[in-house]
C-alpha cells in the first residue's frame, strides 16, 4: 500500500512534470557540455580557463540531473510495489509534507538525521 495520504495518480504526474523538466533542461544545456576547443587565436588563456570550468560546472550539473531522473525511476517503481512513501530504513511512513517537498525522499525525517 502506498502513502496513505497521497494519491498515486498525482504522485505520477508530478514525477513525470519533474522527469520532464530534467529532460528539457538536459537538452538545452547540450552546447554547454561540448568539448572545449583550445584555439588559442581565437579565446585567450583566461578565457579558455572560464569555458573548461564552465563544461565542467554543466558536466556536474548533467550527473545530478541523471542521478535525479534515476531516483524518479525508482519512485515509479516504488509506486507499483505500493511502497512509495515508505521510509528504506525504519519502515515508517514518511511524512505527507515532507513527500511533497521532494517527492524523491527515501528516509524518514528522523531518518535522514
């Protein structure tokens, strides 16, 4: 049985809304992840410095964004088992508010302390 409190079919649209944000914002930050090319005719030496931190600030912003889209992965999962909203450690039911903050969450409040 999943959360108590909660309904599955919103439960599953606000993970698809966040699945599908995740992906637009994958998508749009494509360019940003692309190789830095080391013309130096073109872009100076601060300059190619500022581009290969800023393609390794999206890289890192592209793994939370996987790592986000496989937890929306598992809560799905969750959601078909009926044991979303229940705590991975103690078993407990994890609180309403708190599930729909982060509809992601896997621990209890007490939990996660």
């Amino acid at each position: 049985m999943n959360h108590p409190q909660l309904q599955a079919d919103a439960v599953r649209q606000r993970l698809a809304a966040l699945r599908r944000e995740l992906r637009e914002e994958s998508e749009s930050s494509r360019d940003a992840r692309d190789t830095v090319m080391l013309d130096q005719t073109s872009v100076g030496r601060l300059s190619r410095m500022d581009a290969l931190q800023a393609q390794a600030m999206a890289k890192a912003e592209e793994e939370r964004r996987q790592l986000a889209l496989r937890r929306i992965e598992a809560a799905y999962q969750r959601l078909d088992r009926g044991e979303y909203g229940e705590c991975i450690e103690c078993g407990e039911w994890i609180g309403k508010n708190r599930l729909e903050w982060d509809p992601l969450v896997l621990k209890c409040i007490d939990c996660a302390q």
